[in-house]
C-alpha cells in the first residue's frame, strides 16, 4: 500500500515551542512502553523480527523505547511503536473491525481517542501491534516499511488469508 498523504508540518509558532520546551530534554530519552509476555514460541518469532527491522520507518530514525527488548521497537521517540507479541486485541471479535491489507502483511485497525490510530497484525502466529502517534490519525504508511519484516518473520497462522 502506498500513500500519498503526508502528515501536516507544524505551523511557526507551533514548531517553536516545540524547540524551546524540547531543548532542555535529552533526544535519547526513550518513551516507556509496557513489554508483552508471549510464548517462548512466539518469543522467537519476535526475535526474528527485531533481527529485520529497519532503521528508519517512514523518515523517522530508530529510537527503541524502554524498557530495551526485542519485543519492543519504536522510531522518532515515539512516533511510531512495535510491539510483538502481544495478547490478542479484543476488538478481533467485533465482526465491524476495520481492517487494511498492506504488502501482503493484514492488519486491523483501532482508532483511539486523542491519539493515532493502532494496527494489530492479523492471521500471524503472534500478533504484532503498531500504533502511530496523531500525525498518522489518517495515514497507514509507515506499515509499507513494516510488512516485509513480519511477513518474512512471523508465519501465517490460517492459510490461505496470507495471501
């Protein structure tokens, strides 16, 4: 899937509270995120993933958040945040979800309040979520630089809706 839309810049003085209120933190501290307990089984797949992930996804440079595990990944402090292995979402049950199919790799779609939207991947052997901060509320791209390493590393669960 490819998109053309791109996320708005900050208006001027927007951009520069920004800067001011960003200056006196440091660009390494890393966003805490809750770390998933999958299955050793899944585990590994999870481990295989965090192997073939990028370095940088939609523009954004890496920036793992913390606690570090190869469970968790994130790019532009925070912009964007993997998990694998995460429990199945609840909302999988509700026969409305929405869904997109992205490179192969399908996912479903939240929309959370206040925030961007979240993806959990669908028919994989561990469910890897991926939620994107509110300039991505209507923009799935950054799961175009994703696909590939899930689809290579986390099996299809339920032949044939891989493909």
């Amino acid at each position: 899937m490819k998109s053309s839309h791109r996320p708005f810049g900050l208006p001027t003085a927007a951009a520069a509270l920004l800067l001011l209120t960003a200056a006196g933190c440091s660009s390494t501290d890393a966003k805490a995120v809750p770390l998933p307990s999958p299955p050793a089984e899944e585990a590994a797949l999870c481990q295989a993933l965090a192997k073939e992930l990028p370095d940088t996804v939609a523009g954004l440079g890496r920036t793992d958040p913390k606690p570090e595990s190869e469970l968790t990944a994130g790019w532009g402090d925070a912009a964007i945040v993997l998990r694998c292995g995460v429990p199945r979402p609840e909302k999988m049950t509700d026969p409305q979800s929405q869904g997109v199919s992205v490179d192969g790799v399908r996912w479903m779609l939240e929309q959370r309040e206040g925030s961007g939207p979240r993806f959990t991947s669908v028919y994989r052997k561990t469910y890897v979520e991926v939620t994107l901060d509110e300039r991505y509320a209507h923009d799935a791209a950054p799961l175009v630089d994703l696909a590939a390493p899930v689809e290579r590393t986390v099996p299809c669960a339920l032949e044939p809706e891989c493909e």
